[in-house]
C-alpha cells in the first residue's frame, strides 16, 4: 500500500527523536533518574488544534427537504457571503472528497451529489479561509417509505425489470412525435372496426427517425423552436411507476445544471379517476380525464398534457397519485415529491407546478394540496369532489338508503328476490319519493354503488395487484386474509380499533382493523322532505327506524354506523377530510358541467367554495367555471385553463414582495380568472379565440386549413366580463354580476331569486345529498354529527305529511333518537384542523395519526425543491 508523503515524513521524524533520545540517556518517563541526578522534565502535552470557524453561507438542498431526500442523491447549492471563498471550497460527504461534483454558476456552487446510503450524513463544505459550512441530510430507499410510515404490503411486483422487492429498476426511455399533419394522421389513424381514438403522438425511433418535414414543429412560451419530439422516462419510485414527458432533441445531452432551452421550468401534474386500491405496481395515467373516459378519448375531449409539452412544460404522472390505484393521500403525495425530486436532480429546478384531473383526480389534488402544501402551485380540477371520506358518507347513505328501497341491480337469483322484496316493503312509493331521501335523482346512487361503493369491501373476489396465492378476506373462511378495501389501506393515517370494540375476527386475530371515520348515529333521514310535504311522517319514521348501518366489515347491520373516535379524528388531523385550511397559498380553476346522476355531483363545487369561504373569509383564489358539456364542462376548458393558470401563476412568480403568497394569489390573479358558465367568454381569449366545444384535435394550429386566426383582431379579454354579466341568469351563477342598483335588486329578488334556484336544479343540476336533505351544509363536513335534543319544532303541523301534533310526533321521533338528533349548527365530532406535512414513522414503526415534520432547524432549513423561491410557503 503506498502511503502518503506526509505522513510516511511524520513517521521517520518520530523515529529519529526517539534515536536522539536514547542517544542522550533518554528513556520512558516512568523510569527511575540517575542517583543524585535532577528529575527529567514531564513532557508537555501537544497543544489542541484550533475548533473549525463557522463560515458564512448556506448549503441548500434544491431537490427536496433536506430530511426527505430518497434514492441516495441530491441536487446541491453551496453560497457564501464572500463568493470569492468558493474559489478551490473542498466539499466532502462524509469521509468522502465530492468537490469534483460541483461547478460555479453564478456567485454560487451547483452539483449532484450521490451514492448516499439510507440514514443520515453530513455535507461539509470548506472555504478559501478554511472555515466550514455543514448541511445535515438524511437519504430514504428509493422504494420508499419516505414520510408515509410502513408499507402496506404483501406487494407483488409485476415489472419484468424489476432487480429487488421494492421493484426498484434502472429508468427507460422511448420517444414519440407529433406528426406534421395532425388532422390528416388522426383520419387515416382512426379504424373504424376499433372503438378506441389514435392518440396525438406516433412513436418515433431515433436511430430511423421520421424526415424532418414530416414532424411538427413547435414554439414554446420562451420562444424556443424545436421538433415535436417528446422523450418518455419511465421508472419505479415508492414501489410503483412514474412517467416524466417532455420536448427533447435527441442528438443533445441535457443535465440538471445544463438543460435543454425548450424546457420552460414548469410542471404539469396529470392524475387517473375512480378510487381503488392495489397491491402491485400500476401505470401511471395519461389525460386529463384518465379512468373517466376512455383511453383516446382526450383528444377529443380536452388535452391539455400536449399542449403543455408544445409549450415547453415538462409532465409527471405517477401510479400512487392514480386514486383509482391508490386511495392513500399520504403515498400519492409521497410519490409526487420523489417525482419531483428526480425531475430537479436529473432535468434541473422547478419554477412552478400545476396539476390537472377529473374525478379521482381532482380529488388527488385537492387533498394533497391542502395536507402536504407546496408540492402543487396551481390546481386544475374537473368533475371534482373535496376529498374521500367527507364523500364516503355520501355514497354509505346512498348504499344503506338504496338496500331499504330496493334501488339495486340484482347481481344473483338471491338478490333479485331481495330488490323485489324491498321495493313492495319499504313504504316508500318506488323511484317517486326516493330523490327526496337522497337530495338527487335516483340513478346517482345506483351509479355510486356500482362504481365506487365496491373498493370500500375488505372481502373481494379479485383484489387488484395481489398475487393469486395470497388469501383476501373472509369473514366467516379467512378472517387471517388480506383486507382489500379503502380503509385498511390508511390504517396508518386512522389508526386501529381500540380492544374494546373490536369485533369477532380483530379479538381471534389479536389486532384492531382500520377504525371507521364516519358514522350516521342521529341523522335523520329525508328531514327536509318531510318539512317540505314530499313525504309522510309515518314514511320518514320508518325509513329511520329501519336503516341501520355498516359494520367494520362494510356489511350491513341493524345497528347504525357508529365511526372509531380516533380515526374521525385523524382523518380530519391528517387531511383525509379536507378541511381547506391550507389552499390560500393556491389557485384553483375548478371546470364543471351537468351531471344528470353519474355519481359526479356539480354541487361538489359549491361545496369546495364554501369550505374555501368558511376558514379563509373568502375564496378569491377559486374559480368556476361551468360549460353545458356534461362533467366536465366543455371540450376546450382543460386546455383554456391551462392557459389561464399559466398566467396567473408567472404573474405571482414575478412579484418579489414580501407579501405572503396568499396575498399574491389574490393580488395577480388575472381578468380571465373569473366564475363564468358558457364557454362563449373563451372566443375573448387573450391567446387565441377558443371555439366552445371543439376539443384539441389541432391545438394550436386553426380548424380549418388556411385559417390563421392571428390575422383577426383579437378582442380584449374583459369584454368576456360582459358576455359573462349579460349570461349570468341563463347560467344561473350569481346575478350580482349585472351590478344592479340595491333597491332594483330587492324588488326583483322574489322572482330572480325563484329563477336562480331553478337553474341551479334545472340547469346546472346543482342537487343535493342524504345529509343536506337530513339538515347538514354545503359544507358537508360533518362526517359525525353532535346530538341534541328531540325538537317539535323540526316537525311543523302538515296535514299531507300526517303531522297534526307536532310535540306528539317529536315523542315518536325520539323513540328511535334517545340520545338525540343532529345538531348541524355546531361543528362536527372529531373535528380539527388539517396538519399540514405530518409523517407516519419509517419502514418499521408506525405513528399512527401521524406527526407533525420539523418546521424549523438545519433539516427543516435547508431547502425544500418545490418551486421557485416567488412561492415559498411559511414556516
């Protein structure tokens, strides 16, 4: 081994003084003196080195929160107040010399540092002067988990690359282009014989590339001109896959400290629909309205992901936030910070993030964005809902309503006999008098409880991604098996059921299940139809008496639901329910049409706005837009409100005030940023005059060939404030937009107000549910209601309804209430405000509910990776 000079030097001059000293009678101390002689000299200890100066600087980690790295490297940036001390600054990981991975840009330091192992290190830094700077970091698995606590498991990995459990594998890359005539290549794509729509892109191989001319070409927002050529990246974070598009040319290298100059900075996020569960990898979604509408059909119905990659923004989808896929908030959001993480650290730095989806993915959206604030700048949600859970008891009232009237599609001989059986029996008159039970028509249930109600069974037949000799759950055969429904799957997040309640299965298994955040105990059913006359009170007493409700197990019982006090409470604590608290800091154009009973309520809007309005004091930052297309509005909306938040998120990027983002969001948003419900307001189009109803097949080019729209004058963009104002009471909004004078308004009210309800119903199909009808907000975030007294005042007099004593009927209704009726007026049980950023223990310990990450300190301080600095959240 060769060994250095300087210490092979210290070695031989240790050697020679020994020599001097035996030389000249020298010896151990411990030696006796010479008879007679002096005492030696003790020799003197050699002096401490002088404690490391604290240099002035930072170490910023650009890819992720400093504790929250995962896959062993993270894009750095090292600055110090004198940058000329970075001149030849040494940079060490550990033990190790990295210093060669950085490079000066600017007054600063920028490198990759990788090959971290899990667990904590320390990034240390030293000057021209010799004084230090150090950054502690703490490396995650790229299987994860990160933040989200142990793994839900057993998982199968399906992925043939796969090199480990964790079905870690080396990332793939494939190109695609979009061809020089798009028209022309959808016709001739098209087969007539397959019910599927050809896609936007064709492959494309570079080693047998397409001729030049025969691929678009596309200027981006920066004004870059390049071929329509888009790589795919596709790979395994969290235990399942990613997928990040975005323009590239292939005979050029691109890194994070050199990207390619067609990519603008940006993010756009797209996310799948439904809500499910898996045990195995899945695939991340692609469109817009993915597991809504069909594969294809975006091209059609909206495509906003090709048009942000023709304009330079890059994309990100990822299996875990595909609600469909995975009903966790916590691992969806987890996955999305590693995707993003990878995008810092193998593309370069974020300026802003937007995300877009319908249904499911609306919901991925908007409860992330309100637990784990900062990962999305902007959202862009369509036939949306809040959250999960606050849905969940929408849907359980649904289902427990529909067994007692019948409203079913019998799935056996059994069950026919069951349908027909409640359909004569209820006492309830068959389809006429169910929608006043259910606040909406009767095929909405009927919808919810084919399409959705089914992932909340722990017992199913074909459990997504299991393998096929893992057990499911059986209450009676396997109560051992694997629970396969939504709630087991955020047992983390809701905690188990305490012993004390504990059913039969839990105390022979010797744990608790997922305890139940919901419950109906004290809901009165069709309340509201009764003070209306739409039902009798012999009808509404008997519904209620004979609704019961769910077990653990989801299966009916005669008992009503009661909900587990933890996990009501942690699913409000961890953002389960989303209670809006932390959505100031984003903007949110929320795109809506009708839904005539397709289990996608368009009153889910209203619903988001008056949370929005109830813990902010207003809800400037939220925008409807409402279009006749059903759900989703129109065919144009997703790619105009790409647009517009495009905008309203550079304006914010721009203002370096130090006023909190909250403010900016409200201060920057711009003139097209406005309720609206036609989608005639998009012919005033700043860019260019979308045409309502058409789709994307030819963005950005005209419809019609030889047709150049530039060449039109452009109007301005508010004169869609007075096509807005002159068509508010078509569309039934709000008729404050026509800025009539006050006394003009009240003598109108009667009349408008009896309009604008009827549209509301009518027009935008603006219903209701079970517990608006039984008393409950818009808000409805009341997933346990608090009791009160049994009140005759709840029970005016009606003779249609059969009510003529009204403190006699409140006796009968206590009867079935003895501990009292809902009492909507005060908050729900359980409930508290959403902490935003908890964490749920590592791949072996769990922290049930979860724990708030530090908020301050070097970890906490040290970066964070979501977005430019224009966003940044406070502490």
């Amino acid at each position: 081994m060769k060994m250095p000079v300087n210490r092979y030097a210290g070695i031989a001059l240790l050697a020679l003084l020994a020599l001097l000293t035996t030389a000249c009678g020298g010896g151990s101390s411990s030696s006796p003196a010479p008879s007679g002689g002096p005492s030696p000299t003790p020799t003197e200890p050699e002096p401490e080195p002088p404690a490391p100066v604290a240099g002035e600087g930072s170490i910023r980690v650009l890819s992720s929160r400093a504790d929250l790295i995962s896959g062993g490297d993270a894009l750095v940036a090292i600055a110090a107040d004198d940058p000329a001390l970075l001149n030849n600054a040494r940079v060490s990981l550990g033990g190790t010399d990295v210093s060669d991975r950085f490079r000066r840009t600017g007054e600063s330091l920028k490198g990759l540092v990788d090959g971290m192992s899990p667990g904590a290190h320390t990034l240390r830094v030293t000057l021209a002067d010799g004084s230090i700077l150090q950054q502690p970091l703490v490396n995650h698995p790229n299987g994860g988990p990160v933040f989200s606590g142990p793994q839900i498991g057993p998982w199968t990995c399906s992925n043939d690359a796969a090199t480990d459990a964790q079905c870690n594998q080396p990332a793939e890359y494939r190109f695609k282009y979009v061809p020089a005539g798009k028209l022309q290549a959808f016709i001739t794509g098209f087969d007539p014989m397959n019910p599927g729509l050809p896609g936007a892109f064709l492959d494309y191989q570079p080693d047998n590339p397409p001729a030049d001319q025969d691929i678009a070409r596309v200027t981006t927002d920066q004004g870059v001109q390049v071929p329509f050529i888009v790589r795919i990246e596709t790979g395994v974070q969290n235990r399942d896959r990613y997928q990040i598009m975005t323009l590239f040319q292939p005979d050029r290298d691109w890194s994070a400290l050199a990207p390619q100059p067609q990519w603008n900075g940006k993010l756009l996020i797209h996310h799948g629909g439904n809500v499910g569960v898996s045990f195995g990898p899945g695939e991340p979604p692609n469109g817009d309205i993915a597991g809504t509408a069909p594969e294809g059909a975006e091209i059609l119905l909206g495509d906003s992901i090709t048009t942000a990659l023709g304009r330079g923004f890059m994309t990100l989808s990822t299996a875990q936030a595909n609600l469909g896929h995975n009903v966790n908030l916590v691992t969806a959001a987890e996955s999305l910070m590693m995707g993003k993480e990878r995008i810092v650290e193998q593309y370069g730095e974020l300026r802003y993030t937007i995300g877009t989806g319908c249904s499911g993915g609306a919901i991925a959206q908007q409860h992330i964005a309100n637990a784990y604030p900062g990962i999305y700048q902007g959202l862009i949600v369509q036939c949306s809902y809040p959250d999960v859970w606050t849905t969940a008891t929408q849907f359980a009232d649904y289902n427990l309503l529909s067994r007692y009237f019948g409203n079913r599609i019998p799935s056996d001989p059994d069950s026919f006999l069951s349908v027909i059986t409640a359909l004569l029996s209820s006492g309830v008159l068959p389809g006429v008098q169910w929608s006043a039970f259910y606040g909406h028509l009767p095929v909405n249930p009927l919808v919810s409880d084919l399409a959705f109600f089914p992932a909340a069974f722990p017992e199913q037949a074909e459990c997504p991604g299991l393998a096929d000799d893992v057990p499911v759950y059986n209450a009676e055969t396997r109560p051992d098996g694997v629970r396969c429904g939504l709630l087991d799957f955020m047992i983390n997040q809701f905690g188990s059921r305490p012993p004390e309640v504990w059913s039969t299965n839990e105390a022979l298994l010797s744990r608790g299940f997922a305890g139940i955040p919901l419950d109906n105990v004290g809901v009165q059913y069709g309340l509201g139809a009764l003070q209306q006359g739409l039902i009798t009170g012999e009808q509404f007493l008997r519904v209620n008496r004979e609704i019961g409700g769910l077990n653990v197990d989801i299966q009916p019982q005669a008992a009503r639901t009661v909900a587990d006090p933890t996990a009501l409470r942690n699913a409000y604590r961890t953002g389960a329910i989303n209670t809006a608290e932390h959505l100031s800091n984003v903007p949110i154009i929320d795109l809506r049409g009708p839904d005539p009973g397709i289990a996608h309520d368009a009153y889910h809007s209203w619903q988001m706005r008056a949370r929005l309005e109830a813990v902010q004091g207003h809800a400037d930052n939220h925008v409807i837009w409402f279009g006749a297309f059903p759900l989703a509005g129109d065919t144009v909306f997703t790619t105009e409100a790409l647009l517009v938040m495009d905008r309203w998120l550079s304006n914010i990027e721009a203002d370096h005030g130090a006023a909190a983002i909250a403010e900016k969001v409200v201060t920057h948003k711009p003139a097209r940023a406005r309720d609206r419900c036609l989608s005639l307001s998009s012919l005033f189009d700043e860019e260019d005059p979308l045409v309502p109803l058409t789709g994307n097949l030819l963005y950005p080019d005209p419809i019609v060939p030889g047709l150049d729209p530039s060449l039109l004058p452009a109007p301005p963009a508010q004169a869609g404030l007075v096509v807005d104002a002159l068509t508010g009471q078509v569309c039934g909004l709000d008729l404050t937009a026509l800025g009539l004078p006050g006394e003009i308004g009240d003598l109108l009210a009667p009349i408008t107000d009896l309009l604008v309800a009827l549209q509301e119903t009518v027009v935008q199909t603006r219903f209701g549910t079970p517990r608006t009808v039984a008393g409950d907000a818009i808000t409805t975030l009341v997933n346990k209601c608090r009791l009160k007294d049994v009140d005759p005042a709840d029970y005016p007099a009606n003779p249609l309804a059969g009510i003529l004593d009204p403190a006699a009927f409140a006796e009968r209704v206590a009867e079935i209430f003895p501990d009292g009726v809902c009492d909507y007026t005060r908050p729900g049980a359980g409930a508290v405000p959403t902490r935003a950023w908890l964490h749920y223990g590592d791949a072996t310990r769990v922290i049930e509910g979860g724990e708030p990450l530090p908020r301050t300190g070097p970890l906490a301080e040290g970066g964070d990776g979501l977005s430019a600095p224009a966003f940044k959240l406070s502490p």
